[in-house]
C-alpha cells in the first residue's frame, strides 16, 4: 500500500488519540504524580518545539493539567499532563514522517 502524506496524516491522527485514549489516570493521583506526569509532558513538548511541530492543543493540555493542580484536582491534572504528553510523541511522529514525506511527493 502507498502511503500518501494524506495517509500519514490520518495515521498520525489515530495513533494521537489513541494513545489519548490509553492514558486514564489511576484514581487519587497525588501532587508527585502529578509532578511526574507534568514534567514528562514538557519533556516531550520541548523535544516537539526543537522540531518545529508543536501543536497548540498540547498546549491547552499543558495549561488545563496546570489549572487543575493548582485547585488541588490532582487526578484531572495527571491525566491532562498525560494527555498532553501523548499529543506532544505524536507530533514528534508527525515531525519525523514529515521530514521524509515530502521527498516521496510527485513534482509536475
């Protein structure tokens, strides 16, 4: 099968929420979970800046799981911080398939 960078795209996509979807945070998380959670997502967000792909609801995810930490919602907070995180890997996934999808593109 090839793979069009609209196929890649839509790959990319899926692997973003799902991996979204596989990080439910175990119930009572603490503010070390939390801080462990959160640096990871910054973690993978700052390698994703360094590559130029950043995306803006990594972001958003980053600053819910902040807000809910500072209201104590240590739960809310891990599982956004993962969330963010997972949004940060895939755009590292879309960085480096980026990276060489282009040279696959047809010039006329």
């Amino acid at each position: 099968m090839k793979m069009t960078g609209h196929t890649v795209r839509l790959s990319i996509l899926s692997l973003a929420l799902a991996l979204v979807n596989a990080t439910s945070a175990p119930a009572a998380s603490s503010e070390a979970d939390f801080n462990t959670a959160y640096a990871a997502a910054e973690a993978a967000d700052k390698e994703a800046g360094r590559l130029h792909n950043q995306w803006t609801v990594t972001a958003e995810a980053l600053a819910d799981a902040k807000k809910a930490a500072d209201i104590g919602d240590f739960d809310r907070a891990v599982t956004s911080a993962k969330e963010a995180e997972a949004l940060a890997k895939a755009s590292i996934l879309q960085a480096a398939s980026e990276k060489e999808a282009w040279k696959k593109l047809e010039i006329r």
